[in-house]
C-alpha cells in the first residue's frame, strides 16, 4: 500500500465532502438521535460504498489500458471541480430527511448509502482506484477522510460551519479537483511521450 496515495484520497475526499449533502444529513441525523447509532449507520454506509468503489476501479485498471484510464480519471475529476466550484457560488442547499423512521442506526445507513451511491465522492474512488491501481490505499485513505468529515458533522459540524463558510470549503474542494485532473493529464501526456520514445 502506498502512503503517498493514501494521503492524496484522503485529502481529495476530506475536502470534496466537507459540507456536502451526507455531512449536512448526519449533522441533522445527530439532532434526532444519539449520536452513537449515526456514527455506526454512516459509517457502515460509506465503508461498504467504498468497497464497492475501489473494487469496480481495480476491474478497470486490470482490464482497460492505462491511458483510457488516465483520461476518463482527468475528465472526471475536472468535471467534478467546474461542479463544485459553480455549487459553491449557487449556495449549498439543506438535504431532506423523511419524517418517518426505524431506527438512528438503520436510517443513517439507507440515507447515507443512498445519497452517496454513484455520488462525486465515490465516483472520484473509483477513478483513483482505476489511475493508480492501488486500491487499498485509496480504500483506506478514501474511507478515513470520509468517517472524519462524518465525525465533524456529528460531533462539531453545528459550530464550524457557522464559522467557516461553506462555499470557502467547496471552492478548496474544486481545487483539489482541478489539480487532480490537470495531474492526470499531465501523467498521460508523459506517457504518451515516453511510449512515442520506446516506439
């Protein structure tokens, strides 16, 4: 496992998530119920949501070659930075939580999975996955940013977004993005290069 790559996902992500819809659902979960059974709830969701995100971009890796990758990876995350920018200056809005439930744990669970399912997030895993080929580093280092954005939420989430504006956080988010796109561009370009060389 590669730390270096590791510590890319984990900050890719911690800042893609920071105020997005699942922090916004578990600080709201966090009012209605105790926090333990939110925690468990969201972070199962994402634990399994992750799985099966690194998985489908392992298949990619083994199968596609790594220039398709590397280019599909550069459109999605620059596609995902342009998003985030242009959310951050339209506003975040409030996600809705349905006024029934079965359980803090339950609930937590299905509405985290279900907002977060073929979300940016997950789909930014699956592209780092798939570009770098190194799933259990972005498993783990995925999976680490997005439980701490959720314990942020949960335990803090109520005074830090008062003091830090969200759209501050979601332009550093689109950053990132941008950087990451342009990173990969610039791998596939070297590439390219090298292989005209060897050729």
């Amino acid at each position: 496992m590669d730390l270096s790559i590791a510590l890319s996902a984990f900050t890719l992500l911690f800042f893609a998530e920071m105020g997005d819809k699942s922090q916004l659902l578990v600080m709201t979960l966090a009012h209605r119920y105790h926090p333990s059974p939110v925690i468990a709830g969201s972070f199962a969701a994402f634990a399994l949501l992750n799985l099966l995100a690194v998985a489908v971009g392992q298949a990619l890796f083994d199968w596609l070659p790594q220039g398709w990758l590397l280019l599909v990876a550069a459109c999605l995350f620059l596609f995902f930075g342009v998003r985030s920018w242009q959310e951050a200056n339209q506003g975040a809005e409030d996600a809705e939580i349905p006024a029934r439930s079965r359980g803090g744990f339950m609930q937590s669970f299905l509405l985290i999975f279900v907002a977060e399912l073929g979300d940016k997030t997950q789909l930014a895993m699956l592209a780092l996955a798939a570009s770098t080929g190194d799933p259990w580093a972005v498993l783990v280092g995925g999976t680490l940013a997005l439980w701490s954005v959720s314990l942020i939420g949960i335990l803090f989430g109520c005074t830090l977004l008062r003091r830090l504006p969200t759209h501050w956080v979601q332009r550093a988010a689109a950053l990132l993005f941008i950087g990451f796109g342009l990173l990969a561009l610039t791998q596939l370009l070297i590439n390219g290069a090298v292989a005209e060389i060897q050729g």
